[in-house]
C-alpha cells in the first residue's frame, strides 16, 4: 500500500458478545496480532455503512474508504448509498405497470418494483430500503443461515467478527417474499505478520484481509424473489498520500479483465443484449488512466462488465450461490473464504 498521513490507530476491537442488539453503536473489528493493528474496519449498524478502513504500514495510517467525517451524515446526500449494503436487488429495474413475472424451482411471482431515481427507475430495491435500516447484531448461536460447523470454524479461528441481521416483509417495494439477511464481517491475519518498520518493503504487503459474507432466505417456502446483496463501496485510493498527487479519480489507473459489458439504455437499464469493449474507451485489459477517453457522453463508467469464464472458475465465486434450505445445517462454505493465503489472482 501507499504511504499517508502519519497517525495512530486508537480504535479497540469490540467483541461481538458486547455489542447489543439493535443498537446504533458503531462496531469495530481489527486484527490482534500487533499492538497497532494492521486492519480496523468500522462498521454502522444503520445501512451497515462502513464508515472507516483503516490500514497501518511502516508507521503510516490509510484511510482507504471514501465517507463523511460525521458518521451521521451517512444516508443524506452525497453520501448515501456510500459504503453501504444495497438491496434486495442492487442496480437498477424497470418499473412496470403489469410489474415482472418471474419463476423458479416451480414457484412463480411477481415484482412490482416501486420508483425512487426517476419514473422509470428502481434503484438498489427501491426506497426505504436495506441502506437506510438499522440491523441488528447477532451472537454467533443466534444466527439462522450459517451452520454449526461453520461458526466453529469461524469461532477457532479467532478471528475479530460480528454477525448483523435484518428482515425485510413480503411486498416491501413490491418484492415477494419475507426475507431474512445475514451478513458476516470478519478481519483475517495474514500467513505472516507484516512488517511495519521495514523501509525496503515490497510493492505489495499482505497486511490481511476483510471478509463480507451475505446469505438470505425467504421465509415462505412457496415464494421466490430476485436477491442481489453487494456493498455499494467507495474508495479513497491514494487520496490520502502526501502530497496528494492523484485527489481526481481520472489520475488513477484501472484494469478490468473484461471483453464484453451489458448493454444500457438512457435510463442506464439493461437492454439484454451485449456491447464488446475493444476499441471503445471500456477496453481496459491492458490497464490505463481512467480519464483516457472517458466517455462524458455516458455518464462515464455506470456498467455491468462481464467476467471470462476462466476467471470466475479461478475465483472464490466457484462457491454455490444457491444452497438447499434442507442443506444450512450441514453446509461448510466459511473454511475457504478463512484462509489467510492471498489470493491466486489478486490482479
């Protein structure tokens, strides 16, 4: 990582069995294998907003996510949707006077999408919805989605880790389906403790890792409903280097292993039909400035990329996206994602 503004991290991890139950407090998660922890996440029950990544190197503190300086302000422009948890279904859906028919294993439904960026526009499941509720944080035994042997394995590990929960009721913004969310947050050591006063350090140190988990069900067996849980993250890059050299987002580069991205309308929906990025300014393979050929007539980048399949094979996205209802308590898919081994493909 880059270097930042000198500081210390005075921030205390906060045990998941002392955070109470819907509670606005904020939670704090660091790593405990130095006195400085390497990694402190600050997490808002309120949207689930992280308000804070803190990274500690060779003295130096990085915060490496965007965010207001009064946590308060999260939720009320510009700042909402920032590094907060959007859904039922992230993006964008069209709202539809006869709503969309959907089906699946033999269900079937309708979703009655109600309107929030414009007439024609649902955005991140509509308004009043999972960025702006207060979850509430759960002991591990409380929780319905993860398995037994998977919450040993995470409470083995030792691993700094809160649990938060919330439920959405059927028909909220004409989605189909009582729905229950869980979302694991976890801090993980790396394979080698990092070194903090080395001036020869490598372009990449493994200070560890941050770990989001999302799981959902509906609670009525005979209904389906569309789910697409993500962080709606932001940020900082090097913003918080001295001097600051690169404060515009256009200074930095990107690489996206992407040939392909779904093509939008002028609403920014989905046309279903797919545009190939050579050639245009969305061929970032190679890797370049995100100010070269920025396309201003599109509102610059707002688009669904599409990965090779080699590289989703690659990539911890193999795990099941779906499980068996009948499966939760035998399932083990946290040993994995565990790991303190960086990845095959950190690029």
């Amino acid at each position: 990582m880059g270097h930042g503004h000198s500081g210390l991290l005075l921030r205390l991890a906060l045990p998941a069995s002392m955070a109470a139950p819907t509670s606005s407090r904020p939670v704090v998660l660091a790593l405990s294998n130095t006195i400085t922890p390497a990694i402190a996440v600050e997490i808002l029950p309120l949207g689930l907003a992280v308000n804070s990544i803190y990274l500690n190197a060779d003295g130096e503190t990085h915060d490496i996510v965007e965010g207001p300086f009064d946590s308060k302000l999260h939720g009320t422009p510009p700042y909402k949707y920032m590094n907060t948890l959007v859904g039922r279904y992230a993006n964008r859906i069209a709202v539809k006077s006869d709503g969309h028919k959907i089906s699946k294993g033999g269900y079937e439904g309708v979703v009655n999408v109600v309107k929030n960026e414009s007439d024609k526009v649902s955005l991140h499941g509509g308004p009043d919805t999972l960025d702006s509720m207060l979850f509430e944080t759960l002991k591990l035994p409380e929780s319905k989605l993860f398995s037994e042997t998977e919450l040993r394995a995470l409470h083995a590990t030792d691993y700094a880790h809160q649990l938060f929960t919330a439920t959405l009721g059927d028909d909220h913004n004409g989605f189909p389906g009582t729905l229950r969310i869980e979302v694991l947050f976890t801090v993980i050591n790396p394979e080698q403790l990092p070194s903090v006063s080395n001036p020869n350090l490598p372009a990449h140190v493994n200070l560890g890792s941050l770990l989001v988990v999302y799981r959902a069900r509906i609670l009525e067996p005979s209904k389906v409903t569309p789910i697409n849980l993500t962080q709606h993250w932001g940020f900082n890059l090097e913003a918080s280097l001295r001097p600051t050299p690169h404060l515009n987002v256009r200074d930095h580069h990107m690489r996206i292993h992407s040939d392909a991205r779904i093509a939008i309308d002028k609403d920014l929906l989905p046309t279903g039909e797919l545009d190939q990025n050579g050639g245009t300014p969305h061929d970032h393979t190679k890797g370049k400035k995100i100010g070269d050929q920025f396309p201003e007539h599109q509102n610059g980048y707002d688009h669904f990329y599409l990965f090779p399949q080699q590289l989703y094979d690659a990539s911890i996205a193999t795990q099941p996206p779906r499980t068996a209802a009948a499966s939760l308590n035998s399932t083990n898919l946290l040993s994995e994602l565990l790991s303190s081994k960086p990845a095959e493909n950190p690029e």
